[in-house]
C-alpha cells in the first residue's frame, strides 16, 4: 500500500512539475485513477500576440482524457453526433468545470441556461450527465435545424438561434466568431480558417481540417463524421 501511495505522489509531483496542468486522483470501481484533464483550466488569451498559441492548445487539449470522456460518448452516440464535437464545445464553454457559471447565468459543462436545460431535460444543470445530455440534446437541435451546417450550429450555440437566422449566418459579433474558430480548431485538430460556403459571413477563408460529411443514420437524424461512409444504414444527404 505505502509503494502505490509513493508512487502515485510520483506520478503527481512529475504532472505538476511539467506546467500548468492540474492532476487529480479519482476513484472509479474501486481504483485509483489519475487525471490531467485540467478542470477549470483556462486556455491562453486570445489576442493578436497568443492566438497563435492559443489554436495550438485547444488542438492539442482535446486529446487529453477527460474523467467525463464515458459521459460524452453515451450521450453523443444517444444522438447520433460525433463525441469529439461534443468534447469540443465543453472544452471551450467551460473548460470542462461542472461548477462553472458565466456573468449571463449559463451554466455547468456545456454552459447552458437555464431555460435551455430545462427544456432538454437537465433538472440539475451542475450534474455532469444531465448537463452533457442536455447540451448534447440541444446541439443535435441546432444541427437539424440549420441542416448540419456546423459553422452556424455553433454560433447558435453561442449567440442563439434568431442571431443566426437574422444574419443568415454568422452573426457579426467578435465573440461568436472567435467561438467558432476556437470549438472547431479543437474539433479539427488543427488551426481552423472557417469555410467557404455562402452561407459564412465576414470571408472565414478555407477549413484547415478535414471536411465533415453530414449523413443520415436509419432513423433519419443526422449524423457528422471526418471518414467515409462504410456502415450500410447510412446514405450521404443529396
């Protein structure tokens, strides 16, 4: 007992030496299991000088394990939505901080307010689960409704639904613009221009990252995904 004791002070004191990421112990089933998924961990500023900096992190932070990764999966899968989009959202909503609350009032993981989590079902918006199935639920919303353009679904996420329908597209709001770099930087993997497509405002450029194929699954909900299509219950939409 007293050399696993040693050597989880090991692993922690070797974390906390690398920077800034915070480490933590949690017990699952009985075991010990260690977590750098930097809760409430605050990404570099998003000015001229860091931006840079900042598109690395979130490319490189959303690989990391996350204790709410089982979580995330389930409900993506219940909504047939890719679990690193949904990851992608936390990580730039709240950093992956259940206890987190914005100066407007949203709320937990995935930053909802209180009217939208009660409307998709989250009765206790700090709970992990109802609050990552609430957010889920409410994106999978946001992509029907906008016919799984991602750019605008997550702008509505950001800004709401009549912004985006108002402009057509993304709203001319710097916040909502650089929230939707930053969600699909960490999305893609790597540094996000924007699209292309008429539906963009303000001339975004090319996406850097792979292109995402919206298709449909046998009940007819859509579904995103980065690779081929290969399961026969799906067809491209036309």
């Amino acid at each position: 007992m007293r050399s696993k004791t040693l050597f989880i002070l090991a692993v922690l004191l070797a974390f906390a030496a690398s920077g800034s990421a915070r480490v933590r112990v949690v017990m699952q089933n009985g075991k010990r299991v260690i977590y750098n998924d930097g809760v409430g961990e605050k990404s570099p500023g998003a000015g001229r000088k860091r931006a840079v900096g900042e598109q690395q992190w979130l490319a490189t932070r959303i690989t990391r394990p996350s204790e709410f990764d089982p979580l995330i999966t389930r409900a993506a899968n219940d909504h047939s939505l890719d679990p690193r989009l949904v990851k992608s959202v936390m990580l730039v909503e709240s950093g992956f901080n259940p206890s987190a609350v914005s100066p407007k009032g949203a709320r937990g993981l995935m930053q909802l307010m209180p009217e939208t989590a009660s409307r998709h079902g989250a009765r206790n918006v700090h709970d992990p689960a109802q609050n990552i199935a609430a957010g889920t639920r409410y994106l999978s919303h946001l992509l029907n409704l906008f016919d799984g353009n991602l750019e605008k679904s997550l702008a509505a996420y950001n800004a709401g639904e009549g912004a985006v329908a108002r402009y057509g597209g993304i709203p001319p709001y710097d916040e909502t613009r650089n929230y939707v770099r930053r969600a699909l930087t960490a999305y893609y993997g790597t540094p996000y221009a924007g699209g292309s497509g008429a539906t963009l405002t303000g001339g975004f450029g090319k996406p850097a990252g792979k292109p995402v194929h919206i298709e449909r699954d046998s009940q007819n909900r859509p579904v995103l995904t980065t690779a081929r299509p290969s399961a026969p219950v799906l067809r491209r939409l036309s």
